[in-house]
C-alpha cells in the first residue's frame, strides 16, 4: 500500500532502533494465521487463560480489555509505562492520596516514557474502578536496545510476584508488541509460571492485518497460545508512531500535513491519476500543486475557519474538507475519517476546483469508497452510506473497474 510504504520510510529514516535483531525476530514471527476468529471464540480464548500477555503498540491507546474481564472474575493490571521502583507512588495515587497531576509528575511519566498520558490515565483509573491491583512490572535501562532482553526478564520475575500477591486473579499485562515474540517475553513467562495458562494478545500485526482483512475478520487464531486482534490499521498505528517522533523532536503542535497528503497521494496512485496532468478531463489538473493548506485547530478554534454544517462535521470526524478555502481543517487524526476527507478532496480537484459549491449524493458516496479503500477493515468512517458502500464492494468484486471509479470522480454531480 502507497501510503504505509511512505510513512514507514519516513520512520525508518527517524528512528534506527527498527534495525535490530530484537525487533527483527518479532517482525518475523507472525506472518501468517491459523483461521480467523469470531467474537465469541475470541472471547473464550481470552477467558480460559489466567495471564494475558496484552501486546500494547504505546502510541495508540490500550484497549478496553481490562473492563470486559472485570465484570465476571478477579483482574490484576501490569504495565510496561510504570517503572517497578516507582510501585509505592502508584499505590499512594491508588489510595487516593496523591491527585493526577502529581501521580504524573513524580512517575516523570513524560520523561521517563512519553506517549500520550490520557488514553494511559483512563486505563489505569479504568483499573482502580475494576480491578485489585496495579504493579509496574518495568526496568531500566528503557533505551539500551543491547539490554532489552533483561528487561523480558525482570517482567517475568515481577508477573511471577504478582501471582504470588493474587493467587487468583487474572493476571493481565500490557508490554510492548516487540516483547511479544515467540522468544522473548511469553516464553520467560511461562517458565517462570508453568502451571498457568497463558495466552498473548497482538493488536493490528501488519502482515496479518492484510490476509485478515479480504475475510473481514476482526481477530485471529496464531496457534493454541496467542491471538491477533484488529482495531485499527498498520497506517493509522505508524501515522500514530510518526506523531509521536515529531513531539519527542520538540514540535509541540502535531504537524497533520504529512499524514493527510499521504492519503490523497495514495487514494490517487490506487485508482491511477497522474499527479502533473497539465490539464483536467481524464486527470485531475496538477494534483500535486492543488493539494489543500492542512490547518490544526482546537475544537474552540474551529469557530473562526468553518460554517455551521462544516462545524457538525468537524464535531463528529475530527477533521473536514473545506472546498470554498481548499483547507484541511483537523483537530485529531483519525484514519478512516481522515481518508473519507480525503477522498472528498479529491473528488473536487479532478472537477477543476470550482468556486461555486454544493455538496451532493456523490460526493457522500466517493468520500465512503475512499475511506472504504484506505481502511478496509474500518466499516465506520464516513457513517452508514449504502451507495458508497455498493461501490466498493463492486469494485472489490471487479464489478467496477478502476476506470469506472476514476470517471465517477471527475463527475460534475
């Protein structure tokens, strides 16, 4: 796909730490699936185990799973994003002793770990309300990728003395996805911990997010000890990974341009527009000079740079297409919406840019197939539109040729 390939050059470029062994042998690991997994079997999976080994990519938030095993059993919470030697300030904060401001401060969480402390607090007040217990269970040194594998085993010993506090509950523990290979961290584990039944849960693995999706299957099976579940895309997980560089370099407003034109070039590349036709008809006209000024705006902001109908869906995707400025207007990137405006974009370039504007039926309908085509496992997008939705079933189908969808974009109505 045009738009991962970019995004993952542009990360490799940033970041070297992908060239390791360490996170070579779990790239490699999980090509491909046994047979997709319904949610039922899903669910009885995760419910047979007594530790759940959960493989948490940190720059998209962790997953609700710790709320959906709460309300049946005993559940337990361990995390990579706490340091072990800082368990007594994560147990005042539990006692309610400290407020989040100071949790944050002294766990020097931004500096110690980074990511986004939101979508981490909501976890772990999550915790409080459900489970027994919360136990930072990692170590130092974080960024030694040369004594990564010492930290795989000081979690082992740390899940070991959480069962020992919790005989009975289920232990669940968020660690980094690159830990999750076959061996590194679940092996440590259940040497450490034989008797138990232990299973490791991955979230949107690139290789097999692509086989799954032509099934449209929300997880799969990888063998009778872990799991893949999808609730995201590779490209919305690296565009995430790719923000979050930008804020560790020193940018502290997050720079959407990059993200949004990798959309619209790759929605343009897969339906095969040039991007320097010198001319509209078959081809947009110099797609790559008509490309919109991409604005990062605070919901309160949005006031000054949109219309009323422009603000409700603004409100409701996080971002709009505005065609009488030509600008991007983006508070948060959330892929298949991003895609959805996107493909709007698009859809008024190959008319030529005119000034006069009134939304249509197709243009609701190209805007859902963009989404559709850039996410295909993401069947929210762009909301319930069944015309869009034919089109692109039809052109998975072969029904609809390329062709045929590039006309409808160049469409006047």
């Amino acid at each position: 796909m045009h738009a991962l390939a970019a995004v993952r050059r542009e990360i490799g470029s940033r970041d070297r730490a992908g060239h390791s062994k360490y996170l070579r042998e779990f790239s490699g690991a999980f090509r491909k699936y046994d047979a997709p997994l319904t949610p039922e079997q899903l669910n009885d999976r995760i419910a047979s185990a007594d530790i759940i080994l959960l493989g948490d990519y940190h720059a998209l938030p962790a997953c609700k799973l710790i709320e959906q095993l709460a309300g049946r059993w005993p559940v337990v919470l361990g995390v990579e994003a706490v340091l072990s030697r800082d368990q007594q300030i994560l147990e005042s904060w539990w006692r309610r002793e400290i407020s989040e401001p100071e949790l944050r401060e002294r766990l020097r969480f931004d500096r110690e770990w980074g990511y986004q402390w939101e979508p981490f607090y909501g976890l772990l007040i999550a915790a409080r309300e459900h489970a027994e217990g919360i136990y930072g269970v990692d170590c130092m040194p974080r960024y030694d990728l040369r004594r990564i594998r010492s930290r795989d085993r000081h979690a082992a010993v740390k899940i070991h003395e959480m069962r020992e506090q919790h005989p009975q509950a289920t232990l669940l523990v968020l660690f980094g996805e690159s830990h999750m290979a076959p061996e590194h961290l679940p092996p440590l584990v259940k040497q450490a911990l034989p008797n138990e039944r232990t299973i490791t849960v991955l979230q949107n693995v690139d290789a097999l997010y692509w086989q799954a999706v032509g099934e449209e299957a929300q997880a799969v099976s990888l063998g009778p000890d872990a799991v893949c579940v999808f609730n995201s895309n590779p490209l919305e997980k690296y565009e995430s990974y790719r923000l979050c560089l930008e804020k560790w370099r020193g940018d502290d407003q997050p720079d959407f341009s990059p993200a949004v034109y990798n959309l619209i070039f790759s929605l343009a590349r897969c339906l095969g527009f040039r991007l320097d036709s010198p001319h509209n008809g078959t081809e947009p006209k110099y797609l790559a000079d008509s490309l919109p000024e991409v604005v990062y705006v605070s919901e309160s902001d949005a006031q000054g740079h949109l219309h009323e109908k422009e603000k409700a869906a603004f409100e409701h995707l996080g971002c709009v297409y505005v065609p009488r400025t030509n600008t991007f207007v983006i508070r948060e990137f959330k892929m298949a919406h991003a895609a959805g405006e996107a493909a709007r974009f698009l859809h008024h370039a190959c008319k030529g840019m005119p000034h006069s504007y009134a939304p249509s039926k197709l243009e609701g309908a190209l805007a859902h197939f963009g989404s559709r085509l850039l996410c295909p496992g993401n069947l929210e997008g762009q909301g319930d539109h069944p015309e869009g939705e034919s089109v692109y079933r039809a052109y998975l189908e072969g029904r609809v040729t390329r062709a045929a969808v590039r006309r409808m974009f160049l469409a006047l109505s």
